[in-house]
C-alpha cells in the first residue's frame, strides 16, 4: 500500500499532505497530555514493529504482493494518536531510505495507514471489545476484527486515490500522466487483495499479539484503552 | 523479565526471519505490490509509461532502495536476504531512534 513517486499527480499529493499536517499536529498535542515517561520506549517498538512486520511480503502465487502494518495493534496499545506517531515514523523512515513509498506521497501514505488504519481499527476495537473482560477471547476477536477492518478501510481509500488520478490527469489523446488505472479497476484491486489476504494477516498479527499479552501483562492493554478520550 | 525486554527480543526475532518477506514471493512468483511498479513493468501493463509517473519515479534515489545494496541486484537470495536483515537492523535503529527522540521531547514540554 506504499504509493510511490509518480503514481499520484501534485493534486492528490498536495491535498494530502495538506489534511495530515493538522493531524500530525493535534496527534502531538494530544500525545504530549497523554503519554507518560514510562511510555516513550513502547512508543518506540509500536514504531519498529510496524517498520519490520511490512517487510513481511504476503504472496499472492503468481499475483502481487502485501503485507500488515500492524498499525491498528501499535493503535490498541497506546491510542490512535500515538500510533499515527509512531507509524508516521516509520514510514518516513521507509520512504526516505529505503525509497518504499514516494516521498510526494508520504502524505497519502500518512494519510492512510497512519491515520485511517490505526483509527479505523482503535474504534472498531472499542466498539466489538465493549465491556469485555481483560482476559476475555472477545477482547481477542476484537483485535483480529480491528485489524481487518483497519487495514481494508485503508486499502480501499489507496484504491480511490489512485483510481481517481486517470479522472484528472491525462493527456489531449486520453494517455493518464500518473496512475494509469481508474476506479473501477484500482478500487477492486485494491479492496480484494485486502479483503481476501492481506485483511486476514493484519487481524493475525493482532489478535495474536493482544492474546499474548493477555497472559503475559494484561496492563499492556489497558494502556491505550484509557489514555484515547 | 520484564515485558518491555520480551518484545525487544521479539522484534529481534522478526529482523531474523525477514528474509521470509523476500524468499516467499520470490518462491510463489509473486510479482510487486499492485500499484508499486516501475517504470519497466508499467510499460508491460499498459503499453506506455504515462509522462508524469516517468518524471516523478526517479525524484528521489534512496539510499538502499528495496532494502537491498546498490550493486546487489544480480546477486543470488542468500546475498539478498543478508542485505533484507541489514536493511531492518538499519530500518529499526533509525526508526527507534527517530521516536525515542520524538516521545521524549513531546514529554518534556508537557511538563
């Protein structure tokens, strides 16, 4: 889901990184009230583990590839604003090394897999986790529904900033400047392989990592739970 | 041992067993991310490289593009693969860094 350089013409990416520096804003201030000193090292593994669990490429046999961002667990344990944080790091990082992600995109990537996903994913949660037990099998449902929600919601937002490039740039003889697929052939893309594969790792790695903290420290799940207001 | 120490250990293990996110594909012949072709593989697609994607896809060459070394490309899985776990180790250590800066200086001007 990482948008290259090229894919997006100046439009897109403008508008972009335009709505996600209110938002990095307000994830600042709000982090800034909220995280506490003893905090500051999660922050830092919900960065890295969202950096390393993307370089695990699912194959399609045959087809493309994807992978988790393992943003929407980054979101269950410290709060949707500090995972924007964190995952925004992480992509930056991405982008500017590794050129995984264009850097006229960042924003658009920001946008959705920093911002979209985790938030998708932290409601979702809250919503399906309602008054559930801390050692309850639905908190862990939960976390494997957030995830696939999340990462599909995202995925699908991708598919129509890409699909709407075609729409608005192309050349006098109808050639696309920038994504060469509309709509109808990037939204589908993109839903489907998250909806089918990539959906399905996202709600693994989550609700595995939630069950696992369940018996190992459940305190780990009330963290983020009580800061997000 | 505390959990803090258990899930540094565990992102350890995940900059191990990256190399899988490169053999796997490679193995089921999987090809990139939908959307995430070069400029070579858009020209195969579609039959050209739209004008704007082919100025804009060169704007910033980064220093280890796809987690692998410059150079490299020719080389077999098992080169590819220490340069993957090198990449995360790299990847990890800024992107902790990065963070812990960021957290921190966060914290200090909420006090």
């Amino acid at each position: 889901m990482h948008i290259p350089d090229g894919y997006l013409g100046p439009a897109t990416s403008g508008v972009l990184y335009a709505v996600m520096l209110p938002i990095w804003a307000v994830a600042s201030r709000i982090v800034r009230k909220t995280l506490k000193a003893r905090q500051v090292p999660m922050l830092a593994i919900g960065a890295a583990f969202s950096f390393v669990i993307m370089m695990f490429n699912v194959p399609i046999p045959g087809g493309t590839t994807g992978h988790a961002v393992g943003g929407v667990l980054v979101a269950i344990l410290l709060g949707p604003w500090a995972a924007c944080i964190a995952i925004t790091v992480a992509l930056v990082v991405q982008a500017l090394l590794f050129g995984d992600g264009g850097i006229t995109a960042i924003g658009a990537n920001c946008f959705n897999m920093a911002f979209v996903l985790p938030f998708v994913g932290y409601y979702v949660y809250k919503a399906v986790s309602y008054n559930a037990p801390a050692d309850s099998s639905r908190k862990v449902l939960a976390a494997g529904v957030a995830g696939y929600i999340g990462i599909s919601v995202a995925a699908v937002l991708a598919g129509v900033e890409f699909g709407v490039q075609p729409l608005l740039h192309h050349t006098a003889s109808g050639q696309a400047l920038y994504c060469p697929y509309g709509l109808n052939v990037a939204v589908p893309a993109m839903a489907g392989e998250h909806l089918l594969i990539f959906g399905w790792v996202e709600a693994i790695v989550t609700a595995l990592v939630v069950k696992y903290l369940q018996k190992q420290d459940p305190s780990f799940l009330q963290a983020g739970a009580s800061k997000a207001k | 041992m505390k959990t803090a120490t258990k899930l540094w250990i565990g992102l350890g293990v995940l900059i191990l067993l990256s190399p899988l996110g490169l053999i796997l594909p490679e193995h089921f012949k999987a090809g990139a991310a939908w959307g995430e072709w070069g400029t070579d593989e858009m020209q195969k697609l579609v039959g050209y490289v739209p004008k704007g994607l082919e100025k804009l896809s060169s704007l910033w060459s980064a220093p280890i593009p796809n987690y692998a070394f410059k150079g490299w490309e020719e080389k077999g899985l098992p080169h590819l693969s220490f340069a993957y776990i090198m990449s995360a180790v790299v990847g990890i250590a800024v992107v902790v860094i990065l963070a812990l800066i960021i957290g921190k200086a966060l914290i200090k001007k909420g006090d």
